[in-house]
C-alpha cells in the first residue's frame, strides 16, 4: 500500500502538521513501510491462536476483595475538625429545590 502525495498533505492537515518539501519523499517512505508492515500483520493466521490473558504462563491469586479501616484514616482524618463518622463534612454546593 503506497500512500500518495496529496494524500500525505492531506494526513498532514489532519494532525496539524507542516511538512516541508525535503522531507515529503522520507516521511512517505517511512509511513508506506509502517502501512506494509501492518497489512502482514493482516495476513498472519489466527484461527487456531488462544488469547493470551498474560504474557508469561504464571499464576497470579488475587486478593480477596475485603473492606479494612486502617488506622491511616484515623491518622489522616485526626488534625482535621470537619470530620464526622469517618467521612468529611464538606459545604452544600447545590441548593436543594425543595
């Protein structure tokens, strides 16, 4: 897949990008390259290919997902004075309609 001239100002307009004309031949050479090397990548075949949820084949436990108070609230929370029942008492932003 080539990419022509205008259609590399084109692509260049898109990404608001200037681009003289000594360098026009080298980049449309390096995005001609880049667009072969993904149109091979388009004919590898993965039919028979797993999905890889890591790429190493090791065992990673999770934690169980349990709520902790940790004494670092109670420390972080300590100087302040708008704290009420471990949660922070912040002014009414929005009025209520009612």
């Amino acid at each position: 897949m080539t990419l022509s001239t205008e259609e590399l100002a084109q692509l260049a307009n898109l990404a608001k990008l200037e681009i003289d004309g000594v360098h026009t031949d080298q980049l449309q050479k390096k995005i001609d390259y880049f667009l072969t090397l993904a149109h091979r990548l388009t004919e590898i075949e993965l039919h028979d290919t797993q999905p890889l949820t890591h790429p190493l084949d090791v065992y990673q436990p999770l934690r169980k997902d349990t709520a902790t108070v940790d004494a670092v609230v109670h420390n972080e929370q300590t100087p302040t004075v708008h704290v009420r029942d471990s949660l922070y008492i912040v002014p009414a932003v929005l009025e209520s309609s009612n």
